[in-house]
C-alpha cells in the first residue's frame, strides 16, 4: 500500500514535470516547441532509464530505495524555477526525471513482490491504475492557471513537498 501511494505521488511528480519544463522554455524563454523538446531529451531518457534500474533493486529494499528516490526529486524539483538557468534547469530536471522514473518502477516491481505470484498481474494493474488516476493532480499542484492576465507561474514547489512528504511516511512505515 505505502509504494502504491509513493508511487501516485512520483508520478503526479513525473507529470508536473513534463510539464513545467517545457513550459518554462517556450514561454519564460522564448524558445520553440521543438528547441525545448530537445533540450527535454535528457530528462526523458532519463526517465525511461528508471524501470531497468527498478528491476535491480531487491524487494526488501524497495521502500527505502523508493524513499530515496523521492528525497533526490523533492530536492532535484526545488531546483527548477523560472529563474534557474538553463543548464542547472536540464540538470535539475533529468536529476528528477531519472529518480521518479526509479520511483514509479519500483512502486510496481514492490508492489508485485509481496503478494502471491498468481496475483502479481492484479497488484501490479491496481497499482498502475492509482499512478494513472492521481496523474492529473500533479497538473493541479503546478498552479500557473490564474486565466486570462493572471501572472502565476507554474512551480514544481508543491509536488516537490509531495514528493518529501511520501519520502518521510515511506521511512516512518519501514
């Protein structure tokens, strides 16, 4: 239960990056949809790097990795700001990408390793499907939609107090 909500929370986080990133590079930087796609490429192998090195991971280590993993984005996502300069931006943003991309891998590989491997396909789907539902929260956590005149900025302030805040009851729960 406790890498399933760990594992919400990473990917609300994953999904706050996304789209925060980008974000900042088109509008607080001027730059194209394709230039910030590319300066996003590090980030994004990075993430996908994360489910093999999940699967590395021993079972019974997978809560403290997971805490880890979480600690490193909390502080890897309070790096990236409007004012963070571009190079501490990508750097910052692949340290996160490629630590959720542990966590989320490691929600699914922990979750299956505690249940009978006959049920390992249903825990594996259930936890999947929590990830999946609480992604558009980390959308809401972002904020930036103040609307039309608004001077809000998105910020990964919040999904990075998410990520701390799963980190501590992931230690607590051990």
């Amino acid at each position: 239960m406790a890498l399933t909500v760990a594992g919400a929370v990473a990917n609300s986080a994953t999904v706050a990056l996304l789209y925060v990133v980008p974000l900042l590079l088109q509008q607080g930087r001027g730059w194209s949809a394709l230039d910030a796609g590319a300066a996003f490429l590090a980030p994004a192998v990075a993430l996908a790097a994360g489910g093999p090195l999940a699967g590395r991971v021993r079972p019974v280590r997978a809560v403290p990795a997971m805490a880890v993993c979480l600690t490193t984005a909390a502080a890897a996502l309070c790096a990236v700001g409007p004012g963070t300069g571009t190079r501490a931006l990508v750097a910052a943003s692949t340290a996160a990408a490629a630590a959720l991309g542990v966590a989320g891998g490691l929600a699914l590989t922990g979750t299956q390793a505690v249940v009978r491997r006959e049920r390992a396909g249903e825990a594996s789907g259930v936890t999947k499907a929590v990830m999946t539902a609480t992604a558009g929260v980390g959308l809401a956590l972002v904020g930036g939609g103040g609307g039309a005149g608004s001077d809000a900025r998105p910020s990964l302030a919040l999904p990075a107090a998410a990520c701390l805040a799963a980190a501590i009851v992931l230690v607590r729960v051990r």
